[in-house]
C-alpha cells in the first residue's frame, strides 16, 4: 500500500477519533454538570436545614441567658416571694424556656412552676464556660415530653430537648443535631434527630459554615456565633442521585446535541482542509499558482523600486483564490515548501529578464517558518540567481514573527541568506509577540508595518499612537521600514514625516501581472511622490 495513502488513513482515523471524542465527552460532560447542580442544590438545602436549627438554638441560648442573668442580677433571696414573682414573669415572657427556678445539688428546689422540687437527672455535663446541662431531666413536663435543663449561678431553666430540632424540613430522612464544639462529650451530639456522625464536625475547621457529602449523606454544618456549637443537618446522599437524574434529563440531551454539532463541524472542517489540501496538490501538479505583484515605492522620491510578489491560485473555473484561503492549510500539510519553491520558478519566469538589467529592483518574496527549516531554501534561491542573471539584492526575503518560533533555526537560515546578500523584511510586525529588541538580536534589514496599525492613522483611536512608537524604536535600532497597507494620502505623509522609507499599499498600486509593474514603474520614475497610479 501506498504511504500517502496510509498516512491518510491513518489521518481520516485520527479525525474520527476525536469527533468521536466530541459526541462522547460533551453529554459526559453534561452529566458531571447535572450532578454538580444536583449536589449544589442538595447541600444549598442541608444548610438551611442546619441554619434553622442554629438560629433555633441560639434563640434558646439567648432566652436562658437573659433569664438566668435578670435573676442573679435582682439579688432577690433564692425562693423569696420576690424572686418566685421574677421567676414566674421570666417563665410567661420567654417563648422557649419551659420553666426557670433555683437549683442546689442537681435538685430545682423552687421555680416559675412552684415549690414542688425537680431532680434534674445524672445525664449531665459542664460547658467550656462552666454551664452544666443536664440532658434527661426525669418528669413530665406541662406537655409531658422530655426536657433539658441548663444551670449556672444556682439558677437553672428547664426547656424542650427537641425545640431546637422542631424545624420545617419537609424530607424525608433529614437528621438534624445539636454539637458541642469545646467539649465534645466524645462526639455525642447535645440534641439530635437521627443519624449523626460525630467525625462530621471536624471538616469544619475555621469556617463559618460548611456542606460536603460523604458516602451516604450530603452533610451541613453551621457554626454558632453565641456558644462554640454547632448545628448540624445530613440529607441521604441518593437524593443527589434522583435530582441529578432529573436535571439530566434536560442538560445530557443538549450535550449530545452539541457533541454531535461538534463532531460534524470537525468532520466537515477536515473534509474542508483535506479538499483544500487535495485542491492544493492538483494545483501544484497541474501549475495552477500564479503571482501577482505590488508596488513598493520609495517614499522620499516616489519612485517604484520593487514589488512584492503575492501567490494566487487559479481553478479550473479560472477563478482565482487568494493567499489567506490556502496558505495556512499549505502550512499545516507541510505542503508549503512545495508551494515556495514554487514562487521561486514563477518568479524566475515572470521577472527574471528584468531583474537582471534592473539591479537596482527588488522582488520581496513570502517566507513561511517550514520554509526557514527545508533543505531546499537555499538551493532554490541560488538556482533562481543563477538562470536569471539576477543578484542578491535583487531579493528581498519576508518571515512574519510565525516563523521565528524556532528561533535557532531562523537564524542559522537568516544568517545564511544575509551571508549571500538578500535582505530580509520581518513582515506584519506587531501582530505576533516580537518585540524589536528582540528583532535587534535576529540582525534583519527591514521592517514591514502592519497594516492593522496603519489604518489606525489619523483616526483618534487610542491605538493610533503604536504606529509612531514603532517607527521611534525601529529607527533607534537602525531597521529600515516598508509602511503596508496604505490605502490614503495622509497615511503615506504620515509614516514619511516620521521617517519611513518605503510604502506599498492602493494607493500606490494593487497587486498585478508583472507586466504592469515593469509599465507601472518606468512611470513612477517619472511621477511626484504619493501620487496615485492608475490599476
Ligand atoms: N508564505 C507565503 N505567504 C504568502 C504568499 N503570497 C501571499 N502570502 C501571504 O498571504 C497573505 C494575504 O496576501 P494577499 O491576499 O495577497 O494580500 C496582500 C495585499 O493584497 C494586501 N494589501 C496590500 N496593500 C493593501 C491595502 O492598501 N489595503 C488592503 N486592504 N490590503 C492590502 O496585503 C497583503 C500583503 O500583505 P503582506 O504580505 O503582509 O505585505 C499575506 O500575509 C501574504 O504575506 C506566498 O507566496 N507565500
């Protein structure tokens, strides 16, 4: 078999593949998306769960608090009528305190509901902050549930070990606590509703709040600005399996549909570059390629003093393709090198005779970075120079910064070509990510402006100013200069007065048969500076 062809193969496999790649990823994509939301949702959900409960509990602090404080601070003998009245006032106004009353020896020996005493229970520990709280205070309260009690300074309120759990969470399976931050009574939570793992409260860490998942549960944890507790609240970790089923039912179709919309524009593009790739070589085959020239004059006296020569590519139907269409596609399937030797023999055929009797014109000629690196650069141009007579400085070689990329490469060739007496003209200057200092170490003769910033001439755009500090710095480095793209007279006196030397560009000339350059520019000679030529 062929290698061209097997390398085509191999190529058409390769493009496929990563069409392929495309219609896969994308949905699988979508999908990581849609349980990424589902999580985000889930736990966006845990946190309020567990903000409720926080905001629960510190309401009960706040109550017990304010209580406890309002009886030390009234110094009324414990159990006096005064104290009793005090007690019974605190217990009416506070929503969530079940009772308040005075306590010795774990025993509440009076309180807001009477004289009647009330063991508070053995289940009890103290607080960081020397608050005991005893979890199963052993009676029937008013409603007859279990309740808790918090003491401190002889005194001790009584309230609902579930209050701070009675929140609204309408899902089924949610487990809420209550945890002790300081002292972590070996993870047991002060007040929970199902299951909690005490392991949880440790991915907090510093902050203020947190939501992660482990293996079974999608877990909130919110600190206390109050008491260092917090509140915890766990939803299964299979409802992010369910919501994510759901919110993919929406997002994987539309991934597909984007995968597959990629994956034809690839394969419709590879079509595109391999026709215009095959276009290409029926081309170099069947000479289809051909130049077009345009002036370069010298902007000091008017006079043409050389052309730039400019690839075109003829169909069969004789319409003509430019450059920008085929020249990047030539770069990639490597069949540029081809395409510049190429130039070489259309130039020698078009040109040749001239630049022979006119040593003082110059043809500056497109050079792409594969060029700078094929073996058959130099021989083409040495060839060229040889059957037409022409000398070297007939020549005028153009690399954009593209073909500095491998810049050791680049100099050997440049070093090569300056060696024989061709100029070199870095072309497009500015688009790409030299910067003239940098030009300074390549040792080139010419630079070529962008038009890009030529256009910005005489506009007022902020970029308006780059052109002339390009010029400033391409002096001050002793670079001579071709100003492209000028298309008006104040343009072309603008880069003048700021000391170019050379211009192409509309106003000048368009590109054209080589014929008409040789007419145009015998005329030129004769014809004041910046004065427009007919096409
Ligand atoms: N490696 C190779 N590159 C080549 C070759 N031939 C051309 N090219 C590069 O293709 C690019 C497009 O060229 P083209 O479509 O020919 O356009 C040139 C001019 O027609 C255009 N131009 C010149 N003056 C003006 C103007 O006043 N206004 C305006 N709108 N356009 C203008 O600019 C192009 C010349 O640009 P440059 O080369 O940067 O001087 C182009 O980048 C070519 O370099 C080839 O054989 N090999």
């Amino acid at each position: 078999m062929p290698q061209g062809s097997t390398r085509k193969k191999a190529l058409y496999a390769l493009i496929l593949l990563a069409a392929l790649g495309q219609a896969v990823l994308l949905p699988w994509l979508a999908w990581k998306e849609a349980q990424r939301q589902a999580f985000d949702a889930e736990a966006e959900l845990a946190l309020a769960f567990a903000r409720d409960v926080r905001y629960r509990a510190d309401q009960i602090v706040r109550q017990v608090d304010n209580g406890i404080a309002l009886l030390v601070r009234s110094g009324y003998p414990p159990c006096s009528d005064q104290a009793r009245a005090l007690m019974r006032e605190v217990d009416l106004t506070s929503t969530h305190l079940q009772a308040i009353g005075y306590s010795r020896d774990g025993v509440m020996v009076c309180s807001s509901l009477g004289d009647a005493a009330i063991e508070l229970g053995s289940n009890s520990f103290v607080t960081g902050k020397g608050t005991r709280l005893f979890l199963n205070v052993p009676v029937g309260s008013r409603t007859g549930s279990a309740l808790m009690a918090v003491e401190r300074q002889g005194f001790t309120a009584l309230v609902h070990r579930s209050l701070p759990l009675d929140t609204w969470t309408a899902v089924s399976g949610v487990s809420v606590a209550v945890m002790q931050l300081d002292r972590p009574r070996d993870g047991r939570p002060i007040v929970s509703r199902g299951h909690v793992d005490p392991a949880w409260v440790a991915r907090l860490g510093h902050r203020r709040e947190t939501a992660f998942a482990d293996d079974r549960y999608v877990v909130a944890i919110v600190r206390s600005p109050l008491v260092p507790s917090v509140a915890v609240a766990a939803l299964p970790l299979s409802r992010i399996a369910a919501r994510a089923e759901s919110i993919a039912i929406r997002l994987v179709p539309a991934g597909l549909a984007a995968g597959i919309a990629v994956a034809v524009a690839i394969m419709a593009f590879a079509r595109r570059q391999m026709s215009v790739a095959a276009a290409l070589r029926h081309g170099l085959a069947h000479h289809a390629f051909i130049l077009a020239y345009q002036p370069i004059v010298d902007l000091r006296t008017g006079r043409c003093i050389g052309a730039e020569a400019l690839l075109r590519m003829r169909r069969d139907s004789g319409e003509l393709i430019g450059p920008d269409l085929f020249i990047p596609i030539a770069e990639q399937t490597g069949l540029i090198t081809r395409m510049t030797e190429r130039v070489f023999e259309l130039v020698e055929q078009d040109a040749g005779h001239f630049l022979a009797r006119h040593p003082d014109f110059h043809i500056a000629l497109n050079i792409s970075a594969a060029d700078l690196r094929s073996a058959s650069l130099l021989p083409s141009i040495d060839r060229l120079l040889q059957r037409t007579g022409a000398r070297p400085a007939n020549l005028i070689v153009e690399i954009t910064e593209r073909g500095f990329v491998d810049p050791a490469t680049a100099r050997r060739a440049l070093a090569a070509l300056r060696e024989r007496g061709i100029a070199i003209a870095i072309d497009d200057f500015g688009t790409g990510y030299s910067s003239l200092s940098y030009l300074e170490s390549l040792d080139v003769d010419l630079l070529k402006i962008d038009r890009s910033f030529i256009e910005t001439i005489g506009t007022g755009a902020p970029t308006s100013q780059v052109v002339g500090h390009i010029i400033a710095m391409a002096r001050t480095i002793g670079l001579r200069m071709i100003a492209e793209g000028i298309e008006t007279r104040e343009q072309a006196e603008f880069v003048r007065r700021q000391g170019v030397e050379y211009a192409q560009g509309w106003l000048f000339g368009k590109p054209v048969e080589f014929r008409t350059i040789e007419q145009l520019c015998a005329i030129e000679a004769a014809r004041p500076p910046g004065e427009m030529s007919d096409e």
